[in-house]
C-alpha cells in the first residue's frame, strides 16, 4: 500500500528555529549619518523609501522569510508575502522602475511570480564554499532576481553568473554581527559592473553592499534599522571611504 505521508520538507542549511520567544528591541529614533558618498540612515526602509527619489540602481538582500535567525528581526515565514508585496512596488517606484538586484532564497521560488515584474530575470551568485569538518558550510549559488523597465540585464551585466571563492574567506566566522554576512567579492561584481552612479541598499544589515559601492567609486544610500548592524557597517564604510576607489562606470 502506497503510504500518503508528507514528504520531510527540505530546508536551507543556513536555517536556525525561530526562538519561541522572539525578543525584539524598542526601535530606536531614527538617525542619518554621512560618510563621504555614503547616505546611512539607521530606521526602517518602509519609511524612508518614500522620501527617496532618483535611485539608479538598488541591489539589496533583504529576509527570506526562511525562519533565520537575525539578531532582532523575525523573519517568520509567514511574513514573506507581506513583505515582499510592500517591497517590489517601492523599489520599482524609487528607481523609476529598475534596474533592481535582489537576492532570494531558492526556498520561494514558486512565489517570485507574484512579486516581481514580467520578464524578471535570475542571476546565479554562485559560490566555491569553505568545508568545515569535512563538511560543505553553505549553498552553492544563491538566485539574484533582476528587472528593469530602462535597461536590459545585458546592459547592467556582462554576464549572468557570478562565482565568488569563499575558501580564503573567514567572515562567517569573524567579528561580523550579521550571521551570514554576504560576501564582499560577489557583491562587488554587481556594483563594479552596473550602469548606475547611485546605488540603494535597504536592507544594509552590516554595510557589505555599501562598501562595495563606496570601493566601486559610487554614492551609496543605505538603510539599516537594527543599531548593532548599522554601527559595524558605519565602521566598515568609513573604512572603505579611506581605500583607492575605481571610477565610476
């Protein structure tokens, strides 16, 4: 007799379970901070994002609604669509629609549908792991999803891959407050290669994207509303305003 039973789910190696308790913080006020071409404002993007106009290109890695855990953001899945509803149309508006880079877990992939414009295209970020006891640390690739009503990927991209080696690379286990910080050398191939001479990232957590911008010789606005990432990230782009830069393209 065929059993019926719910296959077991397949989860991402990065998931943690969600605390019973879920703490999260009193929002503090919020607090806008310039570092050269840096715009860093410490609050929640949904009430920033209105008050910006003109963005050229945002290239973001917001919650994946996988139940991770974030040192104070709940990242419920239940949430997902909420958030992804609200997020789309103003990233859309905010850079007169497109071009807009953001990553997504694999995870979702049969909701992207409902949020991301028609013609949306998958970038794989992928990545050359570090092995732990014998062991693979993270996924291969991660999907980046792109659309624009002004240019074409092949505009933005040369290619529509990237491949980041992470064996030299200890940030996940550094002093980086985020978890799983997103590797500099992937996201420096999105802003070295965009079109764009401002780059948005609302969802800085410890500022990798705008380091990357700030080394790419772009402006970078950023928003960030947990104080303990947005202090680190503050460090990091300061830090980052000090190196050679390349020319903006």
């Amino acid at each position: 007799m065929t059993s019926l039973a719910t296959p077991p789910r397949t989860t991402n190696p990065f998931y943690r379970a969600r605390p019973a308790a879920h703490s999260i913080p009193a929002v503090c006020a919020p607090q806008k901070v310039v570092i050269g071409d840096a715009t860093l404002y410490r609050a929640d993007c949904f009430d920033v994002l209105p008050t910006l106009a003109e963005i050229d290109t945002v290239i973001t890695d917001p919650p994946y609604g996988i139940g991770f855990a974030y040192r104070s953001y709940d990242d419920d899945p239940a949430d997902y669509d909420r958030l992804m509803s609200r997020l789309v149309p103003k990233l859309s508006r905010v850079t007169g629609n497109g071009p807009c880079f953001v990553w997504q877990s694999p995870l979702k992939a049969d909701r992207w549908h409902r949020y991301f414009p028609e013609g949306f295209r998958i970038v794989a970020a992928c990545k050359i792991p570090r092995e732990h006891m014998g062991k693979q640390t993270c996924l291969s690739w991660d999907p980046v999803i792109f659309w624009s009503g002004r240019s074409l990927l092949k505009d933005e991209l040369p290619r529509d891959w990237h491949v980041a080696d992470l064996r030299p690379w200890d940030g996940y286990r550094g002093d980086n407050p985020v978890p799983c910080p997103r590797p500099l050398a992937q996201v420096q191939y999105f802003c070295n290669s965009v079109r764009g001479s401002t780059i948005l990232d609302p969802f800085m957590g410890s500022g990798t994207t705008g380091v990357a911008a700030i080394l790419a010789g772009k402006r970078f606005i950023g928003i960030e509303r947990d104080p303990v990432y947005f202090e680190y990230a503050c460090r990091r782009i300061e830090a980052a305003s000090k190196e050679p830069r390349h020319a903006a393209v």
